[in-house]
C-alpha cells in the first residue's frame, strides 16, 4: 500500500511538471492571450497511447510523462477515472454561461466527468488484452466504426460524444475532412468540471478596476471583491509570488499564482517549470486577508499539439514505422500484417475552455488523438493582500487528500478576452 501510494504520488508530480512545460510552450503563441488547457487530458490521452506501444515509442512516450514509469503514469490516469464523478443521465451538464443565471437553490456539489473513448476502424481489430486494459485502467470503452466507407459518419459519432461528454461545449471539434481513408484508430478524452466556490463572492460588491496587461498599460475589468467570509484565506507567500488556494463546495480548489511584478509572469512560468514543487505544495494555513480582488475571467485554448509534443521531445509516436515495431500491443494482426502495416499519430487536438464569476467555476476540455495506418510559509499574524491586477497563472486542481491533480491550468493575461 505504502508502495502504491508512493507510485502515485511520483506520477502526481510528473503530471505537474509536465503542467508546466506544456503551458510554457503554450505561452509562446499566446502571450497576449488567456489560456486554458488540461494537463490532465494530455495525461490520459499519452498514457493510454503508451498502453498500446512497445519497444522505443512506449519508453519515449513513458520518459516524456516523467521519471515515475509508464505503470505509474497508468495508476494515475486509472486514479483520476475512479475519482471523477461521473453522470449516468443523458441530459447535458448546464453551460458555462448558466453560471451567470440566478437559481433559487442551485445544487452546491461539485461534478466532474470524466470519459475515455476509443474507435477503431472496422477492418482492424484491438488486441483483447489492449481492450481489456484499456476498460479496466482508463474506463475507456471500444467502438467500432468505418472510418473507412462513413467517415463523416464515424466523425459525426466522435463529436455527439464528446459535445455530450463537455456539458455541450465542443459541438463539432473534429472538422469536415479531419476524418480520411487511412483514419485507423481515434483515442479521445473528455472532461466538464462545474463547482461552486466554498466562500463565494457578492455580486453587489464586484467593482471595475485596472488590470495592468503590461507594467505601464491597464484595461478596467470587474474585479471580485472579498467579503466577511474571506477575511481568512489560504496565501503563500514565496519570494517573487504569491499563491491564492480558493477551495470548491467539494473536493476541488482553484490556486492563484500572482508574480510580485507586473510583468513577471513569464520569469514565474520559466521558475516553476524547473521546480514544479509549488504547484504540489500549496498553502493549508488560512491567514488574515486585507485586500482581496480577483478579476472575472474566461480562458480558453484551441491548438493543434502535434508539433508542440515533438519540440518537447515526443517524436517517434509521429513518425510511421511497422505496427510491429511501434504499437503492436494496440492491434491484433497477423505476422505479415504487423510486418506491413505502418501506424504514426498524425494529429492531437486539444481544446479547452474555464470561465470564472462570483459563484464559482465552469471548464470544459477534450483531446482527440488520431491514428493513421501509413516554498516560504506566511507569517500568521501578518496581514496579506492579494490584489491579481495584473498577469497572473492559475490551476483546478483536487485537493491533497485527493491527490492533488492538476484538472486545469492557464494564464491570464487580460480579463476582458476570452
């Protein structure tokens, strides 16, 4: 037991590593922009293509999650399907935008889904043992469709899947012709996280103020302001940042990390990319709280990551070679088969969307990956302020007796953008 629990906390922070190079990357086509993405999407999703690997591509694949090893970065994602919680009705999740809408007795439990999904073409068959894996580990179900003959068909069957599996967010993430002929197999993963602040903020109380986007440029945005109820928070204090955890109703938080100086956002992401340990190490301790304001904001990303993983060192998935050398535990074929057929990764695409206001939080996020066959603790007696005025990181995240997983990471870097 000691063992499996430290197993998975070895992966726990290589997902928070991996958190961080993937934002940094990121961050270099968007620095003008709000972001938000999952790393645990990503996780699942290269977890699972790992499964399926052999030979070089699972031990690249297994290196690039981090030094705890495939069979631990497998525990994790297993982990994260298990403690997600998980719908049986068919009625959509509410919308981000339902978040704005009064409700007379709105049901204050978080809710996180959570879903894995496979689809293979119906000329090729999974590997039982990848199958059998593949339930049991991701919870991932396999479905069988003709990429082939039906593609808009097999297209228009991924996209009902993840529009139901996102709270309806993502209505056609697979566009017309993303789908072809040589399409073998899909890998998709889902998430929709909606939770309500533990203290939630007053509506009456948000006031416009200036968020600075650049040390001498601001832009007046709503700011939420603290109440009776945040007289006591959670705030670290670290040299050059500081960190804001604001837990959920639930066993969820969201942390701030806002750098000292207006324009020490990328200097922050750089640091906590060759020590990721903050993201893991967040404050416990509640300490008296002068100013708080927070801005309303909405974050979201849309990228194709093929390139992004191979500049991080994720190549062979994306390069075609024999099924037998590369993914051989993925399929069932026969010698001559495994001998001809090539496989490589030919797209991964991730989107993802986080909108937060007074009462609390609303993300949504899918990756689909397609195959072709070719610190310093605060004083407690000294009063804090945190004021996120200006460029700030932010993470949801499950709270350390749950782990500790990063769900959702971003910037934010103007209120008013999207």
């Amino acid at each position: 037991m000691a063992a499996q629990r430290q197993q998975l906390a070895d992966a726990i922070r290589d997902q928070a590593a991996l958190s961080l190079r993937l934002l940094v990357h990121f961050n270099h086509g968007h620095t003008n922009k709000n972001l938000a993405f999952s790393p645990s999407s990503f996780h699942t999703i290269l977890s699972l293509l790992a499964s399926g690997a052999t030979g070089p591509h699972r031990d690249q694949i297994a290196t690039f999650l981090g030094p705890a090893g495939a069979d631990a970065h497998a525990a994790l994602a297993s982990h994260i399907a298990a403690t997600a919680r998980t719908s049986s009705t068919t009625q959509a999740p509410p919308s981000c935008r339902d978040e704005d809408e009064d409700d007379d007795e709105p049901d204050l439990s978080a809710e996180l889904l959570y879903a894995t999904g496979i689809w293979v073409d119906s000329s090729l068959r999974l590997k039982p043992s990848f199958a059998a894996a593949a339930a049991s580990t991701y919870d991932a179900a396999a479905r069988s469709v003709s990429f082939c003959s039906s593609p808009d068909n097999a297209r228009s069957e991924i996209n009902a899947w993840l529009e139901a599996k996102t709270g309806g967010r993502w209505k056609a993430l697979l566009n017309e012709g993303s789908i072809g002929v040589t399409t073998a197999i899909f890998l998709a993963n889902a998430l929709y996280f909606r939770a309500y602040w533990y203290d939630p903020f007053e509506k009456h109380l948000t006031e416009d103020g200036d968020f600075y986007v650049s040390p001498g440029q601001a832009v007046r945005a709503p700011f939420m302001a603290g109440s009776a109820l945040h007289a006591h928070m959670c705030i670290g204090v670290h040299p050059g940042f500081k960190v804001l955890r604001m837990p959920y109703a639930g066993r969820y938080s969201m942390c701030i990390y806002l750098p000292d100086d207006r324009d020490g956002l990328p200097r922050l992401l750089r640091e906590l990319a060759d020590d990721p340990t903050p993201l893991l190490d967040v404050p416990e301790r509640r300490v008296p709280v002068g100013d708080l304001r927070i801005p309303k904001f909405e974050a979201s990303l849309s990228v194709e990551a093929s390139g992004i993983l191979q500049d991080l060192g994720l190549d062979l998935p994306f390069i075609p070679s024999t099924a037998g050398e590369s993914f051989s535990e993925m399929l069932e074929l026969d010698d001559v088969s495994s001998s001809m057929m090539q496989l490589a990764v030919s797209s991964v695409i991730h989107q993802c969307s986080v909108h937060v206001n007074e009462k609390g939080t609303v993300a949504a996020a899918a990756t689909v990956l397609e195959m072709l066959g070719f610190g310093m603790p605060s004083d407690p007696e000294m009063v804090v302020d945190l004021v996120a005025d200006h460029t700030f990181l932010f993470i949801i995240r499950q709270e350390k007796d749950n782990s500790g997983v990063v769900l959702f990471a971003g910037q934010v870097v103007n209120p008013l953008l999207d």
